[in-house]
C-alpha cells in the first residue's frame, strides 16, 4: 500500500503545532487558529474539535476522549482564540468537562464559536471484549483511490479540487473511493455516502485527537446527493472507541435524508487492524456559495 514518504511523529507534527494551546490561568488557554486548516473561509470543524479536545486533555485528569459533543455556533476564522474549560465531575474511570471557543470580531467584541460537553477516561484501561456486526467498509486499495493530485501516482486520474478549493487539502492525505467521487466529475450518484482512505499529509499517525479530525475531514456526502457548495457543521458528536494502530485510516460517511436545507451524516474510522476506533453523527446546512 502507497504511503507518504516522510513520517512525523506525533508532537512533532504541523497537525500538533497548529492544535496547541497555552495555558495562561486556571480554565484558560491560548490558542491560535491556522489558516492552513480552512475550508472556503472557515476553519474546519474536526480542526477546532481536536484543538479543544487538547484543552480539555489539560483540563482534565483522564487523557483520552471518550464521547464529545461540539456545538457551532458562529464561523471561526485564522487567528487568535480563548479557550475556557471547566471540570464538570470527576471519578475513578471517567472525568466530564466542558470548554468554548471565543475570538474578537472586528469591532472588538467577544464571539463564542464553538461550546464542547465531553467525557473522558483511558482508552489503554478498556477490556479488550468486543461484540459487534459492524464492518470495516469496502474500499478500494489505496492507490486505486483518487486525491486532489494524487501525488507521484501518475496513473491513477485526479479528482477535481474540491468546491471552494481549501487550504486544508494540503495537510491530508486523502483518497477517495471512486465509487463515492462521482461529484467530482459532474456526474453524482445520488446515494450519499463517502468513503477514503485518510492520514495526514506529514505521514504522522493517528492517534484520539486526529480521529477528532478524521471524522471532519471529507467531503460532504452532499456533493453525492448533487449539491455543491458550503455545508457547515451545526452539531457533531463523536466516540472513541479504540486508541488507533500505526498506519493510514478507512473513514466511511453516509446521509440518508437532506431535507429542509439540513442533512446529517453518519461516520466510522476504522484502523489498520481492522478496528473500529471512531464514530460520529453530526447535523450540518447546505447552502449555496
């Protein structure tokens, strides 16, 4: 299986730099949004999703994301940001915390972007009994999959940019089932579902703050169902389920009904072993650019 040549590890990674936080009093961070994690004009919502999920790692005496749920109130846009976070409970195996995101709009005033309620516990400490029916998805191998440019793979074709093409292209490594890419030529298949194979574009490898991004990070399922244009995050929750194993990530993402200008999608992230590390459900808009 193709990978990226070069390999971060984690801490070292631009994914790591871009998400730190400083504390600066008791519950408050210093954050700065990059501008390399935009879509259109917003920065990404998986993006904020991990960088206050850092915060709330901080925060909190548990080190891994269990369960958070994210509510997007307005855009955020690159620059500088507050973070504010509170311990809710603690206990024994788990710890609840909330946190928000607030920048200053141009006349100076104070704007909360994003308000975040999560769960945390130790992923290392769960029982290794599992019962599912759930599978991995069914995606081509990676170098049968397209990408923006599809870097050295000269015979596989290239998908068209993405809509609004984004800065948050060049930190993936993202590459699309062609049986879910038929947006990108004009021709969608109507069915709503998404499916990649996903890392990020340094090589560095997954662990339970990029799976917060992971489950954000692909094209709208919309653009299957033939619309083109922003959809935004409303709500999104998001499981943990399983620290991931070292190696690139399958991420499948349905939409069974956009209706009322509203759609929501339904996302696993499965690891290279075969394990179902993440879940999510968000509630996003379709509007026209």
């Amino acid at each position: 299986m193709a990978q990226c040549t070069t390999q971060a590890t984690i801490g070292d990674s631009e994914f790591d730099r871009d998400t730190a936080v400083t504390r600066r009093a008791s519950g408050i961070y210093d954050a700065e949004l990059s501008e390399g994690w935009t879509i259109i004009r917003a920065v990404n919502g998986g993006y904020l999703l991990a960088m206050l999920g850092r915060a709330l790692g901080e925060t909190l005496p548990h080190p891994d994301p269990f369960t958070i749920t994210a509510h997007y109130l307005t855009a955020s846009r690159p620059g500088p940001a507050e973070i504010r976070t509170e311990t809710v409970r603690t206990g024994r195996t788990m710890s609840t915390g909330q946190a928000s995101l607030v920048q200053r709009d141009e006349t100076g005033a104070e704007v909360e972007r994003i308000r975040v309620t999560a769960h945390y516990g130790d992923l290392a400490a769960l029982p290794d009994d599992i019962r599912t029916s759930a599978k991995p998805p069914a995606i081509p191998p990676y170098e049968h999959c397209l990408g923006p440019r599809n870097g050295q793979n000269a015979a596989a074709p290239a998908a068209s940019p993405f809509p609004g093409s984004s800065a948050i292209t060049d930190r993936l490594d993202i590459r699309l089932d062609p049986a879910t890419a038929g947006w990108a030529v004009g021709q969608p298949s109507g069915r709503g579902e998404m499916r990649a194979w996903f890392g990020l574009a340094d090589g560095r490898d997954a662990d339970p703050l990029s799976l917060l991004l992971a489950v954000d990070a692909l094209p709208p399922t919309a653009f299957e169902l033939g619309h083109v244009g922003w959809v935004p995050t409303v709500e999104l929750t998001t499981h943990v389920r399983h620290r991931p194993a070292p190696g690139p990530l399958r991420v499948s993402i349905t939409t069974r009904n956009m209706a009322g200008g509203f759609l929501e999608e339904d996302a696993e992230v499965w690891d290279s072993e075969d394990r179902l590390v993440a879940q999510s459900r968000q509630l996003a808009r379709a509007l026209l650019i």
